[in-house]
C-alpha cells in the first residue's frame, strides 16, 4: 500500500517546466520545478521491490523449499504467480522510467535558438499506471500466499491409502 500511496503522489507532485527567455543572452531555457515528484517515484519503486522481496522470501520463490502437493491449489498458486511476476515487472517499468525520466528534466537544463520551443515534461499517467499495477500485483500475491500454504500444506491422497484401506488385511500399522 506505501508503494501505491507514493505512485499516486509521484503523478500529482510531477515536474511542470517553463519557459525562461535570457534578453541578455538571447537564450532560451526549460526551468523546471522541484523534483519532488523523481523521490516519491523511487520511493514506490523502492517499496514495491521489498514487498515482492519479502513474499519471495516467504515463499521460497515458490521453486525452492517443500513441493507443491498436486491438484487444483497447485495450478492456481502458478497461475497467480506467473501473473504477480508479469504485474510486478510492469510496474517496477512504470515507476522507474517515470523516475528517471521526471528526473532526468529537472537536472537538465537546455539551451534551444528556435522559435517553436515546448517544455518536455513527463508525460500524465506513467505513475498512475504504475500504481495500477501495484494494486493489482498486491491482490495476485494476496491469491498466491493463500493458495500457496494450501498447496503446501494439504496432505497427498497418495500416501494415505494404505492406512485407511477397508479391506483389513492390507494396512499393517
């Protein structure tokens, strides 16, 4: 939730540049605002990374640690992490690129001798759709961490027919 809240306060704070003409010069500059909004944007991509860090950690990655019992627990918790990791990714894109891109404006100051000139500013929603993501890479890991513990911790049919057979010679305890 801390890496939405920033995504969300990184598209609001993004950098505005002006137009700043030196008579004396005869030059023309972008000034852009504080870069308030390059901060909150690493901060989110900061965050979003623990917590994807963290639940691996937990999970072992899902490829290490006690396998999966086999069934329907199994499919979906590889369903909801394939689809976790593509989120995850997607989002980790978003918010970097818009980082390094509201940065990379307000660092650079440009001199340009034409007449047409625009600010180049980041343009409206790379963060949005990165917190977007966030959200959504929250709730597939929500669904992964659940059918995960019980595809590790449902017993196997497999095993347990020898003891609860019916038959009463074929079960030796």
């Amino acid at each position: 939730m801390v890496a939405f809240v920033f995504a969300i306060a990184a598209e609001r704070r993004s950098t505005v540049g002006t137009m700043f003409e030196d008579e004396r010069k005869n030059e023309t500059y972008c000034v852009y605002n504080s870069d308030v909004s390059s901060g909150c944007g690493v901060g989110a991509f900061l965050f979003l990374l623990a917590s994807e860090s963290l639940l691996m950690a937990v999970t072992n990655c899902m490829c290490f640690g006690r396998p999966l019992t086999p069934g329907e627990n199994r499919a979906w918790s590889i369903l909801y992490f394939i689809s976790s990791w593509v989120c995850f990714l997607v989002a980790e894109t978003c918010l970097a690129a818009g980082a390094l891109k509201n940065g990379y404006h307000t660092k650079y100051q440009g001199m340009i001798y034409a007449q047409n000139f625009l600010c180049e500013t980041l343009r409206k929603g790379v963060f949005i759709a990165g917190a977007i993501f966030v959200v959504a890479n929250m709730v597939l890991n929500v669904y992964y961490y659940m059918y995960y513990t019980k595809a590790t911790t449902t017993t196997s049919e497999k095993g347990n027919h020898w003891v609860n057979s019916t038959v009463y010679m074929t079960g030796y305890p």
